[in-house]
C-alpha cells in the first residue's frame, strides 16, 4: 500500500458500529394482548358455573338447610369443647400445688410461670408473667377478687436457703417501680432462699410485702391465697363476694 493511500486512510472517520433495535418493547406488548385475550377464556366458565350454581339451588333448598345443621352442629360441638377446657383448667388451678423441692429444681422462669400459676388459682384470671429483660422490677401482675392490683418481683435461688440472700437493693428496685411504674396496690418480692435483715427492715418501711421461703411453702401448698398470709395487705378496692 502507497503512503499516499496509508495517510488517507488513516484520516478517513470510521463510523460508529450500528446498534441493534431491541424487540422487547414489541414483546411485552405481545404478551400484554395475549393476557388480555385470554382473560374471557377464564371468566366464561367462572360466570356459567355461578349461573349454574344459582339455577340450581332453588331446586335443591334442602342442600342448604342441611349445610346451615351442620354448621350449628359443628359450632355447638366447638363451643362444648371450649367450656370443657375452661372447666378443667379451673379445676387444675383449684387443685395446684408445689412442694419447696419442686421449687427449687426450677428454672427461673419457670419460677416465675408458678408464682403467675399460684395467684390463678387463688382467683386472679388476668395473671400474667412479664418477667424479661427491662422488665423494670416486675416479674408477674395480678388483680386479686377484691380489686387490688398485685406486682410481684421474683427471686429464686437453686440452692433454696443455701443460695445468697436476697438483699435491700433487690427491694429498693421493687419500690422504685412497683407503684410509680406499675401502678400497684400491692409490691411483693418472693423468694424460695433467704432475706437479709436490712431488707425486712427496709420492706416494712417502705411498705412492701416479703414471701420468704416459710411463707412461699404455706402459700405453695394451697393453704390459703397470698392475701391471707400476708400482713397489713391494703383494703380492698371493690366489695366483692368474698368480702
């Protein structure tokens, strides 16, 4: 090749490659069309079947009457089932009782799942276990028959009376909470273990309730509800049955 035809070659602008037209614009609104024609396929024989289905009641009305039997049937035998469930729980409730030894081999949670359990059976439908992280001194809420609203803090020791004793600042987070908080009538600490003497003192001060491990014993055996064993519990909020 020539210089001459090298150099005019060289200055000569190459045109830019030719883009593709892409075809999917045109195939979306292929299968656009194709959805839409197909929607009256699908409608048609949903319409003839209704039409079919209302066509052929009026003959048949028994159809229906036996369907409405079987339907209050099916709901009386549900709500049977329901009541005998509620019955049956209240009897377990009635009947529930812990041992110390039991006490001691649970978990604190699960502690915490028998003092809710314990105040149930006492007559408390809403008690609740809230125990958990933040739980802000409150381990399980209860409203006692007489009106009275019950925040009880749970401590539980493994080694029952050889574990450490529960202290004045357990108590002291209990009385920051329990009525500012919470709201109670009623501030309770439980424990299966010990309590210092500084905390009894600073309990009756402060107008708390301590269930130490004698008193958890009697209550936990089913002798008599929590507000029975304990002292100077305030009046109740509301006349009552009991009352």
């Amino acid at each position: 090749m020539s210089p001459r035809a090298r150099k005019t070659r060289a200055t000569t602008p190459r045109r830019p490659p030719a883009r593709r037209r892409t075809r999917r614009p045109a195939k979306r609104r292929q299968g656009a069309e194709d959805r839409l024609l197909g929607l009256p396929i699908a409608v048609v024989p949903a319409v003839a079947l209704v039409v079919a289905v209302v066509n052929w009641l009026p003959a048949h009305w028994w159809v229906l009457l036996a369907l409405g039997v079987l339907a209050l049937l099916a709901g009386g035998a549900w709500l049977h089932h329901k009541q005998q469930t509620v019955r049956w729980e209240a009897v377990r409730a009635r009947g529930l009782r812990y041992g110390l030894a039991q006490l001691d081999a649970l978990h604190h949670s699960r502690f915490e799942e028998a003092v809710r359990d314990l105040m149930r059976r006492d007559g408390c439908p809403d008690a609740a276990r809230v125990g958990g992280g933040g739980d802000l001194g409150a381990d399980v809420k209860a409203t006692d028959p007489y009106g009275r609203r019950w925040v009880i803090q749970c401590k539980h020791r493994r080694d029952g009376l050889a574990g450490s004793a529960v202290g004045t600042p357990d108590l002291q987070v209990l009385n920051g909470t329990a009525r500012q908080v919470h709201g109670a009538d009623v501030a309770v600490l439980v424990t299966n273990g010990r309590v210092t003497a500084p905390a009894v003192v600073f309990a009756r001060q402060q107008r708390l309730h301590v269930v130490d491990r004698h008193t958890l014993g009697a209550w936990a055996a089913g002798s008599r509800p929590l507000w029975e064993l304990l002292k100077t519990v305030p009046p109740p909020r509301r006349p009552t049955a009991l009352s």
